[in-house]
C-alpha cells in the first residue's frame, strides 16, 4: 500500500477490471499507517469532493442508515417494500461478498459493468494528478471511492428515493457528507470495531448517532439502557423527531421450515401479516425497524399490501442463505452476530446432525466468539479453514482457539482442519450425509469465498 502513495501518478484505466484492481490497491482507511499522505482525510475532504461532482446528492431523497448489525438487510427490506408501491430506489451497501458491483443497486438491479466503469472514470477524472504526483491533495479512501461512484450513478438514474448505509461508524463515515436526508435509521449497537469507534457501548452508539441532523426524523432499534440514552440525548440536542422500535410490537410469530411468519401493527393499519423467507429470526427485528423507518417518511402512502408484498419479496444474501439443499450461510461476524445466528439455528427445526464451518478475521472478538460456537451444543462436527484475506486468523491460530474452546466445553465434537476454503468446502460436500445440515458463519469474506467457490466449480 505504500507503493499506492508513492506511485501516485495517473494511469490509464479503460476496462471494468482495471477500475476494481485500481480500487482494491486503495488502503481501506486513510488511517493506515502503510498510506503514506502528509494527513489524513477529513469529511469536509469528501464533502469538497462531493461539490466538485456537482452535488449529485442534493437531487436524491436519501435514506441513511447505521449500526452494528443488520444495516444491510434493513437497507434491503426498506428497498423492497417500498418497490412493492412502484417506487423507483437505488441502494450503497457494503460489503460485497463475490463482485464489488454487488454494492450498487439500481432500480431494479445490480449495476452493469459498462456503467460502474464509466462512473468509476468520472470520479477518478476530478482527482488532482498534479498536486497528487507532488504527494499533496485528496484522494479517496476505497470506502469514499465507491461511495462517490454511488453518488454519479444515483444521480442519474434519478430514482424516488437513494437508500445509503454506512461503512463504519456514522458521525465520520463518508455517505455522512450528504447535504440533506429525508430519514436516519439507527439498527442494533454491540461492540465491533473497537479500535475505531470506542470500547464502550456508548461511545459506539455516539458514534452512530453522528447520522442524526436537525429536524429530520430517526427511526431506533430499542436496545441497551445506555445505548437508548445516549440517542434521546442526540435528539434533544438536534431537535428531532426519534421513534424507537421494539420486537414487542410482534404477535402470533411462528416459524416454519422456509419461512418466518408473524402479524404486527401499525398506526394506520391492525394485523399485518409478515411473511419473511428464510429462517433468520434476527430479520424479524430489522423487517420491524424498516416498516417504522417508511411509515414514518411516508405517514399513510405506505399501504398495507406495500408492506405484506414488499417483506415477503425481500432478499438478503449470506443471511442464513440457503446456497445448496441444507447448507446455510450467515455472515455473523462478531459477538451479537453470533448469539443471533445461535438463536436462529436453535430453532431450526432439524432433528439430525449440523455441521459448523467457521473462519474469523483477527480483529474480532474471535476467542469469544469460538467458545460461543462450540459451548452451544448445537454441532456435533467443526470444521475450520483460514480466509484468504491478510486479516484472517492463520490456520494455526484457528486450531489453537477452538482446542481451547472444545477443552473449556463439554461434550463430543468431531474437529477438522483444512488449508483454504476451497479444501474446507470439498470436505463438507462430500461427506455430507442425508441427515445432516451445513452451517458456515464467523465472516462475510467466509461466505463471500464460499459463494465464489460455488460460483468456479458450478455446484
């Protein structure tokens, strides 16, 4: 990555594939010791940035959403629900599992090629080469990079409303350098990223909080006494409207074999029936906080068969995704993540063998989150593969960790180590028995590997 800063000189970049190899030698923060910048960039930076673009995001109707966990699919129920009214909605997500073209939808689909590439140059023309080559002036982030891509292409396709989830944190985030928002959605707060956003739920939810601006209404998930607090505070202090969302409001929730089904409430309308594929009972709590988040931007244009054809349409990939006939994949990826993805799979329904495929990035709470795996009873067989990501736990590390977890824990499990994914994948598959069921989480590069893997070998 030093190189990246050291060789900052224009290139010619002409294809898809140059643009995203570009793209991924950026540093992923500006923080990183290896970019070697006079300083670090600023959100007045990507704020300037945005101006120079011609302020692409004054012409959208933005929806910002941030949190811990569950940003993305509330993102996604959002999105289809309103779509179900025939609203036309464009969608920043991050991060993507297989292809980056994956974090731009556009009215109705995944962004094409020809068109990423041509925003990607029309970001990548309003650099400054000269002051760059001099190691002097902005340049983007690999976070802020895409995200001004979202905003090129957004811009022209001119949808009803532009749907942005943050990347990490909230008050510093890029997409928080929009001029304007119609709605602010705050989903779970937990520990993660601690070395960015602090050590304490509140400084977390602080954080997250920075998303809130005056007079425009913020739509919360109810959670810890301090995390609660610290959000009314903001409120308070912005003048702004706040709406906490519990799963109280849920009633007569019953869970099937493909399906997740409940009835709900609203101001305006009694018994809605939720429909929710999949087995994922954490979407519960995100399907909720996306149905208040447009109720309260749209009052009483959301009509009720908006609501029931929109949640029942939603899809979230890597949220306990069934990629192959009882294999599940779930991009829980820290402590929260794993406690929801335990619940879910405790209540599964299945009365044969599950298999756990886990692999953990470094800068998690991965002993933690081992132990949790393991002490849950739920598996009777682990198998465990380095990512392949510079980030990973190291094979060794792996083994070493869920040893200590299978000594602390009680009970028979059957353990196996591989090299990669692609060895881990071809153990599962071909054991597998009739009466078992695959489970792969602990990180979305995981899933996002393992979805490749599926995508090479055309399983």
């Amino acid at each position: 990555m030093q190189d990246f800063a050291n060789n900052m000189k224009r290139q010619d970049i002409r294809t898809y594939e140059q643009a995203v190899e570009y793209l991924l030698s950026i540093p992923r923060f500006t923080q990183e010791k290896s970019w070697n910048l006079p300083r670090k960039n600023t959100l007045e930076d990507t704020r300037v940035f945005l101006h120079s673009l011609g302020d692409p995001d004054k012409k959208l109707r933005i929806i910002h959403v941030a949190g811990t966990n569950g940003k993305g699919s509330v993102c996604a129920f959002m999105r289809s629900i309103l779509e179900a009214g025939g609203k036309r909605v464009c969608v920043f997500t991050s991060p993507h599992l297989v292809e980056v073209t994956e974090r731009f939808y556009v009215c109705g689909k995944e962004v094409e090629r020809e068109a990423f590439l041509q925003a990607f140059l029309q970001v990548y023309d309003k650099l400054d080469w000269e002051l760059l080559e001099e190691n002097r002036g902005y340049h983007p982030s690999f976070f802020e990079f895409l995200f001004f891509i979202a905003m090129v292409l957004f811009e022209k396709a001119q949808p009803d409303f532009c749907i942005l989830e943050t990347g990490l944190g909230g008050r510093l985030d890029a997409t928080n350098s929009v001029s304007h928002k119609e709605l602010c959605v705050l989903t779970s707060i937990s520990l993660d990223h601690t070395e960015y956003l602090g050590d304490t739920l509140e400084k977390i939810a602080g954080e997250k909080a920075g998303i809130m601006k005056p007079s425009v209404a913020t739509v919360a998930l109810q959670g810890a006494e301090e995390v609660n607090k610290v959000f009314c505070n903001t409120a308070r202090n912005l003048d702004c409207d706040l709406y906490f969302v519990s799963k109280e409001a849920v009633h007569s929730l019953k869970k099937g074999n493909k399906t997740i089904d409940f009835s709900i409430s609203s101001d305006y309308y009694k018994n809605i029936r939720i429909s929710l594929k999949g087995q994922a009972l954490y979407q519960v709590e995100n399907c909720l906080l996306a149905i208040k988040g447009l109720e309260v931007l749209l009052g009483d244009q959301l009509s009720k068969r908006m609501i029931e054809d929109g949640a029942a349409s939603c899809f979230w990939q890597g949220r306990m995704e069934e990629i192959l006939p009882d294999v599940f994949v779930d991009g829980a990826h820290n402590e929260d993540g794993i406690e929801a993805f335990l619940d879910s799979v405790g209540n599964d329904g299945f009365d044969g063998n599950r298999i756990l495929f886990v692999s953990i990035v470094k800068e998690k709470a991965y002993e933690k989150m081992i132990k949790r795996l393991v002490e849950s009873g739920l598996f009777y067989k682990l198998v465990t593969a380095p990512i392949d990501n510079k980030r990973a736990l190291s094979r060794e590390e792996l083994e070493t960790c869920i040893r200590r977890g299978m000594e602390e824990c009680s009970g028979e499990i059957s353990f196996i180590v591989k090299n990669s994914v692609e060895e881990g994948m071809e153990e599962l598959l071909s054991r597998k028995q009739e009466r078992e069921r695959i489970y792969i989480a602990g990180s979305l590069y995981l899933v996002g590997e393992v979805k490749r893997y599926l995508q090479e070998h055309r399983v």
